[in-house]
C-alpha cells in the first residue's frame, strides 16, 4: 500500500494527522526560541594581564612571550595573536572550528595560564581569562541620575541588577562606567618624619587592622552563639579615629596625621556617557534557548515597576533593544506569508479554477506549519536565518501541489476517477518530484557542511529549507489528493462529467466552463508556441542571440558587490576612536564630549509638539569611554579596557537616517580631527 493510498483509505486517520501537525505548528511557534541570530559557538578567548608601570617592551618580554609561549603549546589552537601596551597585556585565542567541546579547550587554556604564572614578574596582576567573550547582550540601557554622585548611582544599578537577574529568560547582568571607590591618605612627609613614622610602617599597622578573624563560639545549653570581633572599618570616620602607637608609645588617631577623604580612582578605568551625561550602562543577556520577545517582556515590565519605587531622578533610557528588531523581522515574515497565499490563490484562481486554486493555495500555509512543527523537535529557533529560509522556501514549495494536480486533473479528463487518478499521479510523481525538492535543498548544502563560524551561523538556511520541502513534497502525496478527492469535478474529454467517486453525475459550471482566464490563458500558449517554433527554425540566430545575452551576463556580473551578507537595515550607527597609545583617558573623554557636542547641536533628531519628526538624526547614543562595551550584536567583537579608546553607540530615529548620519561624521571628523580621525559605520547583518 503506498503512502498516498493510505492516505485516501484512512482519510479520517489523515485529517487527524494533520491536525496534529497543526497543533503541534501552534505549540511550537509559541515556545520555540526567538533571537535576532542563531546560536553560534564563539571560539574565541581574551587573556588580559596587568603590569603596572611597564613599558610596553617590558610587558612583551616579561608577560606576553610566556604566556604565548605556553598557548601556543595547545594542540586545539587555531589562531593567537597579541598586544602589549603599557601596563598591560592583551592575548586574543581562537580555538580551531572542529573543536565542538569548547569548554574542555578553555579548561585547558586556564591550566596552561596558571602554570607560567611562576614565569611573571610578581607585580603581574594575575590574568584575567575571559571565555564568555562570545556572549550577546541584547538589550542595553543606560542609567543617569541628576544629582546623585557615582557611589549612589552604582548601589541603584546594583539594585536594579539584582531585580534583573530574577527574571526567567535573563542570564546576565553586566554594569559599566562606573568608578571604583577608592579611601586617600594624604599625608606631610616632613611631620611624619618628626614623628618618627614612616609611610611604610603607617601601611602595615592599617594592613593590620580591618580584617576578619574568627572570634570563637560560646556553648549554651540550647545554642551556640559566634562571636564577631570588633574593629572593622565600617565608615570613613571609623579610619580617622582608628589609633596608631608612635615610637614613643603614645597612641594618635590616624586623623591627626593625615588627611583622610573619600573619593574615586583617579584616573579612572573606564567612564559611559547617556546622550552626553555620566551615567551607568546596564547590559542584559538572555538565557540559552529563551524568547528574546519575552526577555523584552520582562525586562520591559521591571522597568517600569522599578521606575516606580527608584527615587526622583532615577532615569533609564533604551539604547539597544533586540526584541524590537526580532518582532519585526518575524512580522516581515507572516506578511509575506500570507502575500505568498493571496498571490498563489489569484494566480491560481485566474487559471485553474476557484476550487483547484484553493487546494493548491492550502499548501503554502499547510507546509509553514508542518516545517515550525518540525523545527520545535529539532530545536531551530526562529532568527534572521531561519526566517530567510522560510522567505526563500515559499516561493518553491508550491511547485509539488501545481504538479500533483495538474497530473491529476489530466488523467481524470482521460476517464479515469479523480480517486484512481490521485493513485495514478503519485505513483508516478512522488520519485520525480522528491528528486527535485532533495535537488533544490543540496543547493544549500554546503552552508551546512561548511566547518566554519559562517557555516555554523548558517546551518539552519539548508535545515529549514529542506524541512519545508519534504513537507510540502509529504503534504503534495497525502493532503492534496485527498482534497482532490473530496472537491475536484473535472469534465471527460468525451463531454461527460465524472465525479470522484462515480456516484455525483453534476457539472461544477465554475470549473469546466472556460472562462475569460482559461481563454486568455490558450491565446498566451499558444503564441509561446509560435515562439518556440519561430526559434527552432533559426537554430543559429537563436544560439547566437543566447551567446550575446550570456556574454553580457558576464560583463555585468564584474561590476556587482561581492558580499556574503548585505548590509541590515538598522538603525545603529557605531563610531570607533583611537588615539594614540600614549593618550591618557581624559584626552579621550575630552575628544568624545566633542564629538557630542557636535552629535547635540548639528545631527540630533527633532520632534513637534506632537511627537512627530521634524528632522532626522540621532535620537540617543551611548559613549564607553575607555572600553568597547559589550557585545550588542553577534558580529560586534568589543575591545578591552584601553584608555585611548573610545566606541559609541548611536540610534538614529529611523533607518533611512543613517547614511546622511554616517556621511555627515565623516565630512566633518577630518576637519575636528586631523590626527586621530575616527571610524563612523553601519553594523552588517552578521560580519564575522
């Protein structure tokens, strides 16, 4: 029994098939994991060693040529390359693309690391090893308070971090810009020296105090209490008062020899601009798997209720935001879904009938859902690939139903029942036509055998395609006979009118009466057949005028763009600042505040009244001043903490703005910066 006769015998068995199938779409669309790229394993590692003081000669030969050395001794080492800067270290590895147990690679890389750290100067800090280099931060918000200082705004980021964090599709929480506090002892040598102290033991008598030692227990007869010592430093005051023994024995509060005050690391690490004023940038990473829709959800939500009980002056402010993006490429989709429907029905209609072009316009849908279904159990997540994939199956899929029914109605206007016809047609045509669907789908294969980043990012183009095709190729030997069954009346060639099952002796007007369409449909067949026959006869002509047109195929293929991805659509525009190594972080935050100037008073978008736009241009930015931020998009490889870098992050107010965006900066950067001219682009859609 073949598979299509099945289908027709136990047709209730069928409809309850693919009501699964339809159920299971359902289940699947709803639960399925969203995000705006696939999931992509990144093999890449950042070793980041501090030597303070070190020139940059000093730091390559006594940091990075140890560690390198010990590196490059891993037998999963793709790529290692390094930077040494002064005071710091910085090795980037890459691990082969073969390699599928990053985590054992990485295991190995933190091995290796710690056994050369007996080769480092001990006033190497020790490396810090950043294997989550890979992670994608796909919702950004900054955080400003007017008139709170930077201790205040870090403990509410703190706060809103720990909310953060409880969510369910949230994984990480990272916070920038912000100072480390710091506790300064300023002191007169020359009064030091009268009293006989030196600034080296005032050092160990405070590294003396303030640590935690245990203070015993006392046994009751019910409970045993843990008894905590007291001195700690708990307040700036505490420190003052704390007493030191002079060479005499007389014991002086440290205040009394020094000035002690509170303030910040000077100059600091790394500083975050919001839209020109010092803020906080707060990055979130959803969970492996989850719903980058619900993630917008929840984090959206939070806000919002934390907005509520932070205090006055507390603002949060969108600077990237996936979610958005991912809803709006997944509505892209359902609209050319149900165009590719409305199409496929007109055309169909217009030349095969109302009922014929209803069944094979069912198919389209039919096989999206049969293919979301199947995605869900193989665990394909809908993203920018996947859903081009579906986009490119649409206009393919269709072709198994045009043919089945085609063949269908041909056999049954021969005189055979539109049943026998069904089981004639797809004995026939279920090799042939999954031939063409394995034909079509091989033409994606090597995106998914490619052992690349780009191969892996793209392996779900050759899945989603090949699922939708055999599901449609499944659907073309099962759902559209039996709707042929159920609703086809085609007209005998001996003028006659069959039904399906013999036993209805009425004629559908609609479908075997020409039309208007049937008979425009003849006239164009039939001057595509004078065509033919016009081109037979002048076989050299023909081949000739075929020669031409393929040689100026050739001539202007030369002058199109190579590119693997084009550019998105986004409305991002990133500005990249470097200054010379030798650059100190306030040059740096000095360069950028003019460029912000600049962004305020010459590119920023307006509103009116009403909240329309008045003029395009940049509604908000982000600056990270000394450091690359983290990754907002898969193919955004942040740098590390540099204090002559500079990477800003700017949202124009619509898409169409960014290239007068991105032109403008770079008209006027030579003129405001003949030295040091920063990098103004457009993120691709996944440059790797």
């Amino acid at each position: 029994m073949t598979l299509t006769e099945a289908a027709l015998r136990y047709n209730r068995v069928t409809i309850a098939g693919m009501l699964v199938v339809l159920l299971g779409a359902v289940i699947s669309y709803l639960s399925i994991s969203r995000a705006e790229d696939p999931a992509v394993t990144v093999r890449v590692a950042q070793v980041v060693t501090y030597l303070p003081g070190a020139t940059p000669e000093r730091v390559e030969q006594l940091v990075t040529d140890p560690l390198e050395t010990a590196i490059m001794e891993m037998p999963e080492l793709d790529h290692v390359e390094s930077t040494s800067r002064a005071g710091v270290s910085i090795i980037r590895v890459e691990l082969r693309p073969e390699v599928t147990d990053v985590q054992a690679g990485w295991d190995k890389l933190r091995r290796k690391i710690d056994d050369s750290r007996r080769r480092l100067p001990e006033e190497a800090m020790a490396p810090i090893i950043n294997d989550e280099f890979g992670d994608v931060f796909g919702i950004m918000l900054s955080l400003t308070g007017e008139g709170y200082d930077q201790a205040e705004l870090k403990e509410v980021a703190d706060n809103v971090r720990d909310r953060l964090l409880m969510l369910d599709d949230v994984a990480k929480v990272n916070i920038h810009g912000f100072a480390e506090e710091r506790i300064f002892l300023e002191y007169s040598q020359a009064r030091l020296a009268d009293l006989g102290v030196s600034p080296q033991g005032l050092a160990q008598l405070l590294a003396a105090r303030n640590i935690v030692l245990p203070g015993g227990a006392i046994r009751t007869g019910d409970e045993r209490l843990v008894l905590e010592p007291t001195g700690n430093f708990n307040h700036i005051d505490d420190i003052r008062r704390a007493l030191l023994p002079l060479p005499d024995g007389t014991l002086v509060p440290l205040g009394s020899l020094m000035e002690v005050r509170h303030g910040y690391a000077d100059p600091p690490m790394t500083r975050y601009h919001a839209s020109g004023v010092q803020g906080l940038a707060i990055a979130i990473a959803m969970r492996e798997g989850g719903n980058i829709l619900e993630l917008g959800e929840q984090v959206e939500t939070a806000i919002a209720r934390l907005e509520r009980e932070l205090p006055v002056g507390i603002e949060f402010e969108v600077l990237a935001n996936q979610p958005d993006r991912v809803e709006e490429r997944i509505n892209e989709f359902l609209v050319n879904l149900l165009q590719a429907v409305a199409l496929v029905c007109l055309v169909m209609l217009l030349f095969l009938g109302l009922r014929t072009g209803l069944i094979v316009a069912s198919l389209v849908p039919s096989a999206i859902l049969a293919c979301l279904a199947f995605m869900g159990l193989f665990d394909i997540g809908l993203d920018q690939v996947s859903l081009g994939a579906l986009i490119i199956a649409l206009g393919m899929l269709v072709d198994n139903a045009i043919v089945m029914v085609e063949s269908i109605q041909v056999s049954a206007r021969e005189g055979k029942t539109v049943r026998q016809a069904a089981l004639d047609s797809a004995r026939q045509l279920r090799f042939p036509l999954l031939t063409a669907s394995l034909t079509t789908s091989a033409a994606f294969l090597p995106q998914f055998l490619a052992v690349s980043d780009v191969g892996e990012y793209t392996r779900s183009l050759f899945q989603v395609v090949s699922i939708t095709l055999l599901s449609s190729w499944l659907l073309s030997l099962t759902m559209i006979p039996l709707l042929c069954v159920a609703f086809i009346r085609v007209e005998e060639k001996g003028g006659g009118d069959r039904a399906n099952d013999d036993e209805n002796d009425h004629k559908d007007d609609d479908e075997s009466r020409p039309g208007l369409a049937a008979r425009l449909a003849e006239r164009i067949y039939a001057g595509y057949g004078r065509l033919l026959l016009s081109l037979l006869r002048h076989r050299t002509l023909t081949l000739a005028a075929v020669g031409g047109l393929l040689a100026l195929a050739w001539l202007g293929y030369g002058p199109l763009p190579k590119i693997f991805f084009p550019q998105a659509e986004r409305t991002i525009v990133t500005v990249e600042l470097r200054l010379p190594f030798s650059a100190p972080i306030e040059r740096t935050r000095a360069v950028v505040e003019e460029i912000e100037r600049f962004l305020t008073e010459e590119l920023a978008a307006e509103r009116d009244e009403d909240g329309g736009w008045t003029r395009d241009g940049v509604d908000r930015w982000g600056s990270f001043i000394g450091f690359g931020g983290d990754r907002y998009i898969i193919n955004h490889a942040p740098e590390p903490p540099s204090p002559e870098y500079a990477f800003l992050l700017l949202q124009a107010n619509r898409w169409e703005a960014v290239d007068e965006v991105i032109e403008r900066l770079d008209g006027w950067f030579p003129g405001a910066f003949p030295t040091s001219r920063p990098a103004s682009r457009r993120p691709a859609s996944a440059r790797r």
